[in-house]
C-alpha cells in the first residue's frame, strides 16, 4: 500500500467503541504513530481485552488457564490510552460525542465503530437451547462441559464449529458437527472442502452433511437436535456455530447506513465523515462481487484496517484502504491458509495431489487475473500467493498447475 500523505487536519480526539482485534490495533497504532491526542476505547466486556482464535484451540485443548490478554493491564497506563468498561448508550452526530451507558458525556473528534459481531440464534423451534461460542465466557462454559466420554453436538460446518470438533476430540469426547450443505466449508473449492471433510473423519468426528435440523429439546441435561428424515442426535452439550450477524445497533439509531454492517466507503468512513467503523461490524466497498460491498470476519483484515485507519488519522496516507484479505484454521496438524476471496464464477487449478492432504487451489477470475488461493499444509505457497496478490502480479492457469515450476519464479519475473 503505497502513503500519499493526507491533507485532512489531525484530529484532537479519537473514541473507539469496540475492544476487540480491531480496536486495540487501532488504539496502539495511534501512539506508533506519534498520535498525541486523546484516545479513548469504550467496551462493556468486564475482561481484559483477549485473542479470540486461541478459544478454539489452545484455550479448550490445554490445562485451565485465563485468556490470552490483547495488552497487559499497565498497557493502557503506558500509553495514556483511556479504557472504559461501559457501553455506548447514544451517539450525538452533530454535537460530536457518545454518551456512556454511566450517564458519562465522551466528545470526539473522530469516533471509530468496531462493535465487533454476535452469533446467529439458529432459527428453529428450541434453538436458544444451544450453546453459543463467541465470548471467553462462552468458551470457558464449553471447556467446563467438554468431560471425557461426554457427547457433544456442533450445529455448523465453518471453521469455527470444525475446530471446536477437533479441539473436543483431543478430550476424548464424542463429537457429532451437523449441517445443512452439502459439504463442509462450502464456500471453499470443493477438493479442499472435500480433504478437510476426510481429516475431521479421521478424528473420528460425525460429521452428518445435508441434515435440515427441525427442532431442539433439552430435558435432564440431554439436548436432543432433531434431523429430518434421521434419528434424533442427543448429547451432553450442542453448540451453534451457524455464523455471526454484525453488531449494527448502535450505528442505525444514529442514521448511518446500515445493511449487513455498517457501510463505508474506501477510506472507512461511514455516511457521516466523523464516524468510521471497521473490523466484523463493516460493509466495505468491492466491486467484484454482488452487491458491490462486502464484509469479512478475519482477525488479519481487522488488524489491516485498523493499521490504515490508524496511518489516516495520523496523516500519513489519504490513500483508500487496500484489501488483502487472507484467513487460516487447523485441526490437529493440519493447517489450512487461504489468501484473498473466492467467487462463485472463479476458474479452479489444483497445484498438488487434491486426494492427499498437501495441495493448493488457485481461483482465477474469468478475465484471467488470480483472486484467491487456498493451501492445505502448503504454507510457502500460502506466502508466496499472498505476495502476488498483494502487490497486484498475477500467474497464468499453466503457470499454477505446473508443478515443475517455482512459483517464486512469478515474484522474480
């Protein structure tokens, strides 16, 4: 990303409403920069701010021990970086400040949302029955129940329910995953898809594909999920991962664009030039696909946006923001890397033998330009695509399928 210094005049105060990824990104960055002013992140989560993607791993797999903090507590001390553990109760666009759900009055210059998501409720009969998995607190619910010999149920074949299967395994519970496609990960290329179906199995993992669930019940501390046309799947625990909505509340009672997310433009604004939002909560613009905006819940594009937030605040680019999206989960020791964004129209070209466990798709747009590539235990070609991709060369079809070649040779070329 190249920085064409900005013109805007700097701003005195910065509010962030949001203590996730992406708000302490911003909040550090800011003092990086040489950001002077006043920095204030709101958040009503009693803990201190955490890594999330830990949760599914390390936090459920390991000995009982706290979260993994973002900062350390003297942290926010160190860098005059003022945390407030309230909620937003209003925002005042034109008198430019936030009142907190304390009765406090916080004015701002620049008022950033990261409200972060929430999980999706699963919309059948009983479904506020399952357990959801979003907070440390949800998290350390789930460890508390994952006994050995227990039974668990995971509604949702993402990553996040098929890491959560795998992390169950390893405490010797037995794990059913449900969903309603037709495979697992089915927005990815079906190879892949099809190989990490093969490696949850090989935990010995249930994983029942096409179920249309009907209804849950709980009675005696079973919950009971039933599938049409399938016996009744009944555990100790059932767990929805269906997905999360973005938290938008906040920004529509204050009339800004809302629609799946809070729109911006490709500076991050909102519809008001004062608000900005960025991380899970934001719709940002992207003329490939349908509907021209797109929203993408990834710990690294939330720390990429919260970086060039950062950087345009502080006047050192007023270029917009340049996506680079990439993602990764593994199960076990298998590692699964995907840089960019697929399309349903992309041209696939499998580099490796797609039967095993170590191969890469690559995803061509139709008019020949490379837009995405997922890598199963292929980690240097991981890299390597997110370089291409990033500095806007591209590879042919051959180029990719032949495994003779050095896909360096694309970054010397």
């Amino acid at each position: 990303m190249s920085l064409t210094p900005s013109t805007e005049p700097l701003p005195a105060s910065v509010v962030i409403v949001g203590a996730g990824h992406a708000g302490m990104e911003l909040a550090g960055r800011l003092r990086e920069q040489g950001f002077t002013g006043r920095v204030d992140v709101l958040d009503q989560d009693s803990d201190t701010p955490y890594e999330r993607p830990p949760l599914t791993k390390e936090f459920l797999t390991g000995p009982p021990v706290p979260h993994s903090p973002l900062r350390r507590p003297a942290w926010f001390d160190e860098h005059r970086i003022a945390l407030h553990r309230h909620g937003v109760a209003a925002i005042d666009r034109e008198g430019r400040s936030v009142k907190l759900d304390s009765g406090r009055t916080l004015s701002y210059d620049v008022l950033v949302l990261a409200t972060g998501a929430e999980p999706r409720e699963l919309p059948v009969a009983g479904g506020r029955e399952l357990q959801t998995f979003r907070t440390s607190a949800d998290a350390a619910a789930v460890r508390d129940r994952l006994v050995p010999g227990s039974r668990l149920t995971v509604v949702g074949a993402g990553f996040l329910g098929l890491e959560l299967a795998a992390a169950a395994r390893g405490r010797d519970v037995a794990v059913s995953v449900l969903t309603n496609e037709s495979r697992p990960l089915g927005r990815l290329a079906p190879d892949v898809s099809a190989a990490v179906g093969r490696i949850v199995r090989e935990l010995d993992v249930d994983l029942l594909c096409e179920a249309r669930l009907v209804s849950v019940t709980r009675r005696g501390g079973i919950t009971s999920v039933a599938v049409e046309g399938r016996p009744d799947v009944a555990s100790d625990l059932a767990v929805a991962s269906i997905g999360v909505s973005p938290r938008i509340e906040l920004a529509a009672r204050c009339g800004l664009a809302v629609n799946d997310g809070i729109e911006t433009d490709r500076w991050l604004r909102t519809s008001d030039p004062a608000i900005h939002a960025l991380g899970d909560c934001a719709s940002i613009p992207d003329p490939e696909v349908p509907g021209g905006r797109i929203r993408i819940e990834s710990v690294p594009h939330a720390q990429q946006q919260a970086r060039y937030l950062a950087d345009r605040i502080t006047g050192k680019t007023g270029d917009p923001f340049a996506m680079q999206p990439w993602f990764w989960s593994h199960w076990g020791t298998h590692r699964l890397s995907i840089a960019g964004f697929s399309r349903a129209d992309d041209h696939l070209v499998v580099r490796g033998d797609p039967t095993g466990t170590a191969f890469s798709v690559f995803r061509f747009r139709p008019d020949g330009r490379l837009g995405a590539v997922e890598s199963l235990n292929r980690n240097r070609e991981h890299l390597i695509a997110r370089r291409l991709l990033a500095s806007g060369r591209t590879i042919t079809p051959e180029h990719a399928a032949g495994l003779h070649l050095d896909l360096a040779d694309a970054l010397r070329s």
